[in-house]
C-alpha cells in the first residue's frame, strides 16, 4: 500500500524493532531465571552493577516490562505495515514503560532522559505517519 517507506521512517522501526525486541526477549529471560539469578547475584557468583535495583521489583516488574515491550514491538510492526493502530500500542507501551520502573523499583527516580528519547521516538513517529497519510493535518490523534 503506498510506494517505498521513507528512510527516516525505515530507521525508526528499525532502531525500534531491536530495541524492543531484545528488551522484550531479555525482560522475559530476568522473569523465568529470576529465582536463579537472584541466587547467584547474593552470593557474588554474578556480578552486575546496578542488578540490584532492578532485582527489587522481582518476577512481576520484569514481565510487565517484558509484555509492555512487545506491545511496542508489536505496535512497530502494525506501523510498518502502515497500520495506525500501531502507532496508539507504541505510544500507550511507551507512556507505561515510564511509569513501571518507579512503580515497581524501590528509589528508581523519574528519569527525564527515558521520557525525553521516548517522547522523541513518538513524536517522529507521529510526523513520518503523518507524512505517509495515516494521520490527517485536522486529526486530533
């Protein structure tokens, strides 16, 4: 449907399709390892700086952000597939993958970066669907 992706587009779903497609497939391993991992992390065997935080939030943290993670890869794939149902998984994945780790994280402060890079994400995304036609100069959404 539509002639060639553009190139801005292309790399932003590429960037996208990796990053939640690692985070969604690593998020998922910390939850079915958890009880080993935690195991190893309290005896020194697996060092890891900073593992401790994200430990805190235990199995349900680390599958949420696993599930929310592929929503997004999910939404990335319907946008490919210039499907603007897409875009509102992405955007809906990415506004609760800011609000899960101080939710579930024991001190995990809001961080202005995360939201900045996926604020940036949105917003490009929006402009190059926008671009393609799936979203209308009038449109509210």
């Amino acid at each position: 449907a539509g002639g060639p992706l553009p190139p801005l587009f292309s790399l932003l779903c590429i960037l996208s399709f990796i990053g939640s497609g690692l985070s969604a497939f690593l998020y998922f391993l910390m939850a079915v390892y958890y009880n080993d991992i935690a195991t190893r992390f309290e005896s020194g065997e697996v060092v890891v700086p900073g593992l401790e935080l994200f430990m805190t939030g235990g199995i349900p943290f680390f599958l949420l952000e696993s599930l929310l993670n592929a929503l997004a890869f999910t939404g990335v794939v319907f946008m490919w597939k210039r499907r603007i149902l897409g875009f509102h998984f992405y955007t809906a994945a990415q506004v609760f993958l800011l609000m899960v780790p101080v939710a579930f994280l024991e001190g995990r402060p809001f961080m202005a970066a995360d939201a900045f890079i996926s604020g940036a994400f949105v917003v490009l995304y929006y402009l190059q669907l926008r671009r393609l036609g799936l979203f209308s100069q009038n449109s509210a959404g």
